[in-house]
C-alpha cells in the first residue's frame, strides 16, 4: 500500500468517525458518563484518537516507537483520561448501544400485512 493511499484511508476513516459522533451526539453522551478534562485538550480529540487506532488497527506505542506520533496532547494525558475513575464507561457503553438500537429499530420494522408468515 502507497503512503498517498494510506493516508487518504485514514482521513475517511476520521471523517466516517467523525460523522458517527456527530451522529449519535458522542460529546453529550460522555459528559452524561462524567468524562471529562477540566483544561487542555477536548476529550473529543482524545476519544476519536483512540476509535481511529482501533479501526486502523495501531497503537499509540508503535506510532512513539517509530515517530509517527503526531497528537496534541501527550502520552501522559491519552491514560489518565482512559484510566479516570471517575468515567462510567459500562454507561457510555450502554447509552451509546441504547442509541445505536434506537436508530436502527425503524429499518427493521416489519408491517403485518407486508411480513411472511409460517
């Protein structure tokens, strides 16, 4: 794979990202789960960063190691946020699947008249 097509990969991949939490309203969902910074960079940022390692498959270990590493906010700051106590992330997970399922339920709904039956 080229450099060129790589890194248009990974700008669709953020602006598909970007998209779903704009979406499903990610910032509203995670102040409800008390993520949040009192300064410095928006837990926004942090959080798309970690969904576009996920989906690119990388680490932020590998993209250190090999200077690749170009965020705003340090190492430091990406595990403390990841690691707050104070973040209920089985509520995030919960709401956001909630909204998920919310969003999908009317594609899957079937009228009597129109369904198959046995």
């Amino acid at each position: 794979m080229s450099i060129i097509s790589q890194s248009q990969d990974e700008k669709e991949l953020f602006n598909t990202i970007s998209r779903f939490f704009t979406d499903f309203k990610i910032g509203n969902l995670l102040r409800r789960c008390n993520a949040c910074k009192q300064k410095g960079v928006p837990v926004l940022d942090i959080f798309k960063y970690k969904l576009c390692n996920i989906f690119s498959d990388r680490s932020m270990y590998m993209q250190l190691k090999t200077s690749s590493y170009k965020e705003s906010f340090s190492k430091n700051t990406f595990y403390r946020f990841l690691d707050s106590a104070k973040t209920n992330w089985l509520r995030f997970t919960t709401l956001l699947s909630k909204k998920v399922i919310d969003s999908l339920e009317p594609l899957t709904f079937c009228r009597p008249d129109k369904c198959l039956h046995r």
